[in-house]
C-alpha cells in the first residue's frame, strides 16, 4: 500500500496534497470520521470488552482470557522486552454519527437525503419504501420524527463470507450493513451509499450472541433518537439530526 501511495503522489500535479503512505492515508480518514475502533471481544461471544469490561482481563461469564497466550503471539518468555499483548478476538466498529453528518456536510447528497418528502409522488404504484405501511404507521406513531424531512431512516442488514476463499472454508467474517432509506431509489441501495456498521470476526457465525456486538450501534442509535447537533450545506445552517431504525 506505501508503495501504491507513494506511485500516486508521484503521477500527480507537483503540490499535491494525497497521502503519501497508508498511514497518512488512515489519519486523512479519521480527520474526516471515517475512521474505526477496535473492541475486544470474548472468544465465546460473551462480552464486548467495554463500558464496565473496557479493563477486564478476562470475560466475567466464561472466564476466558482475553488475551492470546504467550505462544499465540510468538512471544518467548526469555525476552526481556516488553511483549505487546494481542486480544483473542477483536470487532472492528465504525461509528455512525459521523457518517450520517457526512451526508450532510454535502449539498447535493444532504437534497437527496429529503428526496423521500419532498420530490416522492404518491401514484399508486410501489416504487420506495417511503410508500410502506410500516413508514406510514411509523410518522403517525412519531409526528416530531417525521415533521422533519431530514430525520433518517435506517436499514440493517448481515450476512456471513469467507475471505479466504477455499484455503479456509470453516472461516467466515460476519458485516453488519446499513442502508438509508431517505435516498431516491436509485441510490439508497447503491454500495456508494451503503454504511458498514461493523465487522464481526469468525471463526463462526455469531448467531443469537450477534446482540453482544451490536451493543455500540444500539447506543449510538439511542444517541440519534434524540438528537445530533450537524450541518445542513444546502441550507446553509445547523439543524438537530435524528435517525431510526425500522
């Protein structure tokens, strides 16, 4: 990746401003809240290592260490130098609430964003799912919510791949993925307008432990119900983001 990056900077324009290598990339990512955590994970699926876990040593449920054992890590216990300990297993999250404000931090995506209210013609036929019984029962449930056009609608999605391909076929890594259903219908199910919540690691399917590592998405979306402060570009002006998963 160093190599590619320094390849980029060299083919452009003099004075460019690209990254110059993949960790200059990285801090361009997260100056702008693209960036993810690492969460610590039980083995088992029991815990995340957060909150009141956040400094545990071992999961309170199974009593599993958190930590890889020596031999996991390569480590001789000869060594004098202080061995850097490597969790057993580690979800990688993306924070949602700036994505979300990225979307509107942009004119022209912050316009599509209200396209489900302000441009969406009610001709009988099913073309979004603004057109819904459950979006319809859901803005008379919630009057405040859906008073404002930029209050956004979440879908939630995952599903299991293997990343190794036929060299591990037991392995599969678990993404959760979420979709704005406040865009027009050619875009919100476009993998440009896609968000990926987080990736939960294998070697197994998470199954009905899959809650544990939703934990930081539920917070944040407790956090989104009632309200972000974030910057309307097309309107020129602050306004309190709202979001909700239906």
């Amino acid at each position: 990746m160093d190599a590619l990056f320094t390849l980029f900077w060299k083919v452009l324009p003099t004075k460019n401003k690209a990254p110059k290598s993949f960790n200059d990339a990285k801090k361009v990512m997260s100056d702008l809240g693209l960036d993810y955590k690492r969460i610590d994970a039980c083995p088992n699926d029991c815990i995340l290592y957060r909150g009141d876990y956040a400094k545990a040593e071992s999961c309170p449920v199974c009593k599993l260490s958190r930590w890889k054992s020596d031999d996991q890590n390569n480590a001789s216990k000869s060594r004098r130098r202080r061995v850097r300990k490597v969790a057993q297993k580690v979800l990688r999250y993306f924070p949602l609430i700036p994505r979300l404000k990225r979307m509107y931090m942009c004119s022209k995506t912050a316009t599509n964003m209200r396209w489900h209210k302000e441009e969406l013609v009610d001709d009988g036929y099913l073309r979004h799912p603004a057109y819904s019984k459950e979006w319809k029962d859901f803005d008379k449930k919630f009057p405040s919510f859906a008073s404002d056009a930029r209050s956004v609608r979440l879908g939630l999605a995952s599903d299991g791949f293997n990343p190794f391909g036929h060299m591990s076929t037991s392995y599969s890594i678990w993404p959760v993925v979420i979709v704005m259903y406040n865009l027009p219908p050619w875009m919100c199910m476009k993998d440009p307008y896609m968000i990926t919540s987080m990736l939960i690691p294998g070697p197994k399917a998470p199954g009905n432990d899959i809650d544990v590592y939703l934990q930081p998405l539920i917070d944040e979306l407790i956090e989104l119900w009632g309200g972000v402060e974030a910057y309307d570009a097309s309107m020129k002006r602050k306004f309190t983001l709202k979001a909700a998963l239906l």
